[in-house]
C-alpha cells in the first residue's frame, strides 16, 4: 500500500510502499477514506512525542471502510463505513467499564504508539469497543474530523466544562480545535470569543458565526474577553498547547469560571508557568482533556442532527498523501484557517 512514512524529525514525509497492515483478532482493517493534517501530527512529526519511532506513518484523524474483519470482532463487517476516535481503548479494563475510555490503560493510539492513517490503509484494534457508523449523509472529509477535532472539543465542553447556554466561551486558538469548539459552543447557546493572532483566522470566525473576535497581536486578549463579557467567559478552552495561550485562558476568566487544556503541551511547552494566583482567588477549576470516549459519539451526532449543524466549513482544503509535509511545516508558524483532510492516498 502507499503511505507517507516519517523518517527523519522535521524533514519531508517519504511517500512510498509499504506493507499492508494485519488483522488481529480483535482487530478490523480499513480502507482510509479521509485523514486529517492536525497539529498533534505535527508534534510527532517535530520529535517532541515519545512514543514516535521512526520510520512512522502519522495520521490519527480518520474514517474508513472495513475491508478486513478479525475472527473475535462481532459488530463489523466488510463495506461497513465507520469512524474511530484516535484514542483506541481496550474496552474490558476498570477505567473503560466506568465510561472512562481516555485513560485506558492498554489504550492504542494510531499515528503515534502505532502506525496511523496517512496510508491506504489501517489496523484498528479494539474495534468492537471503539467503532462507530459513519452517518450516511456526511462526507467522509468531514467525518474525519470526527475522530480528533470535533470530538476532542466536543467532551472538552460537555463531559469536562457542562458548558451552559447563555454562558460566555472563550476559544483561545483559532485553528481545527478552536473553530471546533466554536462551532459546537453556538450550537449548545453559548456566545463565543475566538482569540488568535491572525487576522485571517478571526475573520473566518466571524463568518463562521463567533459572537466577537480579538487580535491578541494588537491587544491585550484576556483584558479584551473581561471586557466584552463584563467580567470574564464562563469557560475558556486552550486549543494550542503553549504557555502564552494557556495564561491568556485562565487570565481571561471571571471569579468560578473554567478552564479546558485541549492543546496538547509538548516540548518546551510540556511545563508553563502559569498565574496560579488567579487560579486560587478566583476559585477556577481547571480540566484537562484528551480525545473522547467512544460512547460519546450517539450524544455528538444527535446533536449534529438535532441543530442540523453544518461542519462543512471546517474543511478548507482536500489534498493528497504527498501534500502532508507542506501542511505540516505550516504549523510552524500560523497555520491557514480551516483544516486540511487527506482524500486522495495514491499521489
């Protein structure tokens, strides 16, 4: 099969042929339909990930069709259409009985501990616990989205900050999570702030329906979000992992508010130093928060239906196996609005 395989840290993806993946008992096999460039890939493409080693094929935002099916998985066949959160849990364990599938501890996690979706192909195991129907009326570069983005945003929300309609949501970041989260914050009745330094960004936003935007280029931004929300957001989501974004989300907070870390820390960023103080006089609680549990999903996509909420807007641009690195090396510095999907993993 054709995959773009990392070799070296930060050097151009190497687009060539590899083995077709096994099928483990418990495991399905997938046709890729569509995978995401996301900024966690570009993590591992940096080295900043220990569980990368090299060569690796990145890639864990993705959906597919089952060609292969393991003789233990009960709930899959081949032709079947699915979406697989990256976080791939054992399904049997303690934490995985309690609903608490992100911290698995046997957990598989394509793209980083394993060979991801920047491939023809790709092994998913634990498929019966983590498996779920693509909807037929999505897209499969939308429903890619689904496997990191817009789920990670959706349980930061609602399963770690129960944000409230009518509350204030601040969304520091304006990249693939941060408009994410904006898009699902309108949907739940919250008015929404994106915070980023492009302006290119902001205005996408706007478009995209965000209640205020601010340039924290031009401006102090939590002084800014205390100012249009007369006090400080309800909830502050942090979709960059770095130390500047992470202080601008908790500075911008009222007294009780929360703070979701989705950004994934990392390199010099894995240690901030942050204003503890306001943490403590303002009484804030801070969640941190990574991928979704796969029974989230039905709550996800009634929601989808329910406000019939169109993520098509999300996607800016379609683009082959061979296209990756550049999308990749333009997380080094402000990335192009919207989200870039792999759909075509012959070129």
């Amino acid at each position: 099969m054709r995959a773009a395989v990392l070799t070296h840290w930060r050097a151009p993806l190497d687009v060539q042929d590899v083995s077709d993946p096994d099928c483990a008992a418990n495991s399905v096999v997938l046709k890729v339909l569509a995978c995401g460039v996301c900024r966690s890939d570009w993590h591992a493409w940096t080295g900043a990930d220990p569980y990368v080693i090299l060569p690796h094929v990145p890639g864990h935002e993705f959906c597919g069709e089952v060609v292969e099916v393991g003789s233990a998985v009960a709930l899959w066949k081949s032709g079947d259409r699915v979406i697989a959160p990256f976080i791939l849990a054992c399904g049997h364990c303690a934490d995985c009985a309690a609903g608490n599938q992100t911290i698995c501890a046997d957990q598989v996690v394509p793209g980083f501990t394993v060979a991801g979706a920047f491939a023809e192909y790709i092994e998913v195991p634990y498929a019966d616990a983590n498996l779920t129907a693509l909807p037929d009326t999505m897209s499969p570069e939308i429903a890619a989205a689904l496997g990191c983005r817009v789920t990670t945003a959706w349980h930061a929300l609602t399963g770690r900050a129960q944000l409230k309609g009518g509350e204030w949501l601040a969304v520091i970041g304006g990249g693939g999570i941060g408009i994410s989260a904006m898009m699902l914050g309108r949907a739940l009745g919250a008015r929404v702030i994106v915070v980023d330094v492009v302006q290119d960004k902001l205005d996408y936003a706007t478009r995209l329906g965000a209640s205020a935007v601010v340039n924290a280029a031009e401006t102090d931004a939590a002084e800014a979000v205390r100012e249009i929300t007369g006090g400080g957001a309800d909830v502050a989501v942090e979709a960059l992992g770095v130390e500047a974004t992470t202080v601008t989300a908790l500075s911008c907070l009222r007294k009780l508010g929360r703070m979701v870390q989705v950004g994934m820390p990392a390199g010099d960023h894995a240690t901030m130093a942050i204003p503890m103080d306001r943490v403590y006089s303002g009484q804030l609680a801070v969640y941190g928060t990574r991928g979704m549990p796969s029974w989230r999903y039905p709550s996800l996509l009634n929601l989808l239906t329910s406000q019939n909420l169109d993520l098509t807007p999300l996607v800016t641009r379609t683009i082959g196996l061979s296209g990756a690195s550049a999308e990749l090396q333009a997380f080094d510095r402000p990335a192009p609005p919207g989200v870039a999907v792999i759909t075509d993993f012959l070129s």
